[in-house]
C-alpha cells in the first residue's frame, strides 16, 4: 500500500510539474483583411508554414499575395510558435501584399 501512496504522490508531483509546461499544441486564429477569423490548432514546435499554407488553402488564397504578421512582425514560414513565444488563441494578421509604382 505505501508503494501505491508513493506512485500517487509522484503522480501528483507529475500533474503539477506538467501544469508548468506549456501543452504540446496552440490555438492561434488568424486574421484576414476583412473580419474573418479562422483558428488553426497546431503543435508548438512545427513551423507556421503549414499554418500558412492551410490559411491559404482555406481562404483560396496563393500564400505568395500574402503577408503574415505577429505583433507588427513579419513571420517567416520557418518560424515556430514556441520560438515566438506565442500563446493560445494569439491572433496572426494576414495582409494582402500592396503592390504599386510609379
């Protein structure tokens, strides 16, 4: 019986220690020009090019038109969420690219 005490205490030590860490996947919406709003759940550590890619396939959209944005910043299809310190539900803007001259 005290081994199965202990297996509980270590359980509990465990539950804890997890609720420390950040979970495996994130919620993050993404924002077009208008007020739509699609969310994706993907994990922490993959790069937010299949976000993107999933956005623009939603949308029918070519990602090549398309700038993503994350506090004002410019994300690169290589970035991670866990390397931008996003949190659940962050919103990513995605804005059209202007093109113009003169």
């Amino acid at each position: 019986m005290s081994s199965h005490t202990n297996s509980n205490e270590g359980e509990n030590g465990k539950e804890k220690n997890l609720d420390d860490v950040q979970p495996k996947h994130i919620t993050l919406k993404v924002k077009g020009q208008g007020d739509n709003e699609v969310s994706f759940k993907m994990k922490r550590t993959a790069p937010l090019d299949v976000l993107m890619k999933r956005y623009c396939e939603e949308m029918s959209l070519d990602m090549k038109s398309l700038a993503f944005l994350y506090d004002g910043r410019l994300v690169k299809p290589f970035n991670t969420p866990e390397k931008l310190g996003m949190e659940e539900n962050d919103l990513i803007d995605a804005m059209l690219h202007m093109s113009g001259g003169c």
